[in-house]
C-alpha cells in the first residue's frame, strides 16, 4: 500500500511516516517504478508498535537507540526485557527513561512543595 493507505492503516499520517524514516526507526520503504513508497503489514505492524511507545514514556530517542527491536515487540504477546541478554534485551533504556522520570516527579515535587509553602505564607 501506498502512504496515505499505510498511515491510515497505521492511525498517523504521511508526515509521521517519513519522519519515522528519517530517524531510523522505519526502514525505508520499497519504492514503485515512479518512486513512490511502498508499505507491507511488517512496517505497518512496526508503526503501529512505534506511536503506543511515546505513552509509556519513552521518547523518540530511547526507540531510535534500540529501533532493531522494534520489530519484537509487533510480536503477540511482545517479550519481556531480558537485562541477562547479551544487549540486554533493551532494559537498559528502559532503566534509563524510568530514571529520568523518576528525577522529573522529583523535581515537579520539589516546585509544588515551595508553591506551597509561598502560598500559605
């Protein structure tokens, strides 16, 4: 299928696609005769896993680091992170986002306690 077809299919947009493929978290497609992207139910089931990543917290960046296991998780039902693999099975940026988010509440907890305090006085 085409572009349009294949970011309908995948609930985004042409735009979303292309920049997919341009931070290498989507290969790039084949292409037809007049060069037109080709997209197959593989790319569509990786978009699809894609777009539901960023709602868990991960950030295009932590995909990027490990977009050859983007694929993975298409699966039904997707793998666990295994931290004992040999690159550790993509715990790693798990770990890191959960640390980031983890310093983020700290530091909205930490603005919200002094808003507090000034309000109160």
């Amino acid at each position: 299928m085409r572009i349009a077809e294949a970011a309908a299919a995948a609930g985004t947009t042409p735009r979303a696609l292309r920049f997919y493929e341009q931070r290498g978290l989507l290969a790039p497609p084949a292409r037809t005769g007049s060069g037109q992207r080709v997209y197959g139910p593989a790319e569509i089931a990786r978009v699809r896993v894609i777009r539901g990543l960023p709602a868990v917290g991960l950030t295009v960046e932590d995909l990027r680091v490990r977009a050859d296991h983007l694929d993975l998780l298409a699966q039904d039902p997707p793998p666990r992170c295994d931290p004992a693999a040999p690159d550790g099975g993509g715990s790693d940026v798990v770990e890191r986002r959960l640390a980031a988010l983890d310093a983020e509440i700290a530091r909205l907890a930490s603005l919200r306690a002094n808003l507090a305090r000034r309000a109160s006085n």
